[in-house]
C-alpha cells in the first residue's frame, strides 16, 4: 500500500458522505501493512469484521496474516475473504512470476490441505468456514 494509494482514497471521502447521506465521515484510513496490523495501532479483540478483497494472496507470510487477524478479530467476529484460491498447487513459474503475483493470481490460496490446516493451527477456541466459491472460467492469458 502507498500513500499515493491513501491519497486517492481520502478524497473521495466527501463525494460518499454526499452520495450516502452522512453528516461525518464513517471511514478512516490507515498506511501500514496487513502482517503487522499493531503498529497501525489496531488492539487485540477490537474488530467485529475484517475483508479480505484480495489482499491475503498478494501477502508472502500468509500465516501471519492470519495470526493478525486473528489478534485483532473480538470473540465471534468474521472474516470475509474475497480472495483468489486455487485447487491445485501452483508451479514455481507461476508463483514467482513477478506479474502473476501482482495480478493475484501467484500467490492464490491453496483451497486444499495447507489452507485449512493454516486456519486450524491458529489457537482458537472455535471456528466456523462457509465456502461460497465463485468459479472463473476463461482461459489463461495466452503468455501462460
Ligand atoms: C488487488 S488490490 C485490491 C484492493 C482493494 N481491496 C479493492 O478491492 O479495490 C490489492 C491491494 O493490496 C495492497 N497490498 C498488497 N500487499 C499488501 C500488504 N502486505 N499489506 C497491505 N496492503 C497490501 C496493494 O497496495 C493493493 O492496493
């Protein structure tokens, strides 16, 4: 994330309290990076919801986004990814692949064993998963 980033996002702060009717803004921004979430001052068990739109398959320490997460997330909280998986390992060519990685697509998720069992070594009393898996099926870039 840069500044440049946050820059256009602030400005557009006015436009939709207009468009949605509020008197004072219902959003702040914050510049930092998803693995470290405390030193952009976010508490332990202080967040009801947390989204994921692609975002989690761009980070190379997955777990500990994860770990983030999960610190920040209060007791029954959610969390929402919107993310690229994949349901097979992906070929080293593609996970290095500087321009794959940056269209999301590099460092997808693996839907299989690794995901899960990255979700179930997290020290939580309970968890709940609903997939809702959305298919793309165009074909691959033609450089692929
Ligand atoms: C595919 S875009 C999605 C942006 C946004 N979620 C949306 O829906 O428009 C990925 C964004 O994640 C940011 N990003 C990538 N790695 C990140 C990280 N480790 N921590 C925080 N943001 C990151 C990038 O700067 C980029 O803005």
């Amino acid at each position: 994330m840069t500044e440049e980033q946050l820059a256009v996002a602030r400005a557009h702060v006015d436009w939709h309290m207009e468009r949605y009717g509020y008197d004072k803004a219902n959003v702040t921004f914050r510049h930092g990076v998803i693995e470290d979430l405390a030193s952009m001052g976010i508490a332990d068990a202080s967040v009801d919801v947390c989204v994921s739109n692609c975002v989690l398959n761009l980070s190379p320490d997955k777990a500990q986004v994860l770990r983030e997460i999960f610190r920040v997330l209060k007791p029954g909280g959610e969390l929402y990814f919107s993310d690229v998986f994949c349901d097979r390992r992906l070929p080293g060519t593609l996970r290095e692949d500087q321009e794959v990685l940056g269209e999301c697509l590099g460092g997808a998720l693996y839907i299989g064993r690794s995901f899960s069992a990255s979700l179930h070594a997290l020290p939580l009393p309970c968890l709940l998963m609903k997939p809702n898996p959305s298919l793309i099926t165009s074909p691959p870039p033609p450089s692929l």
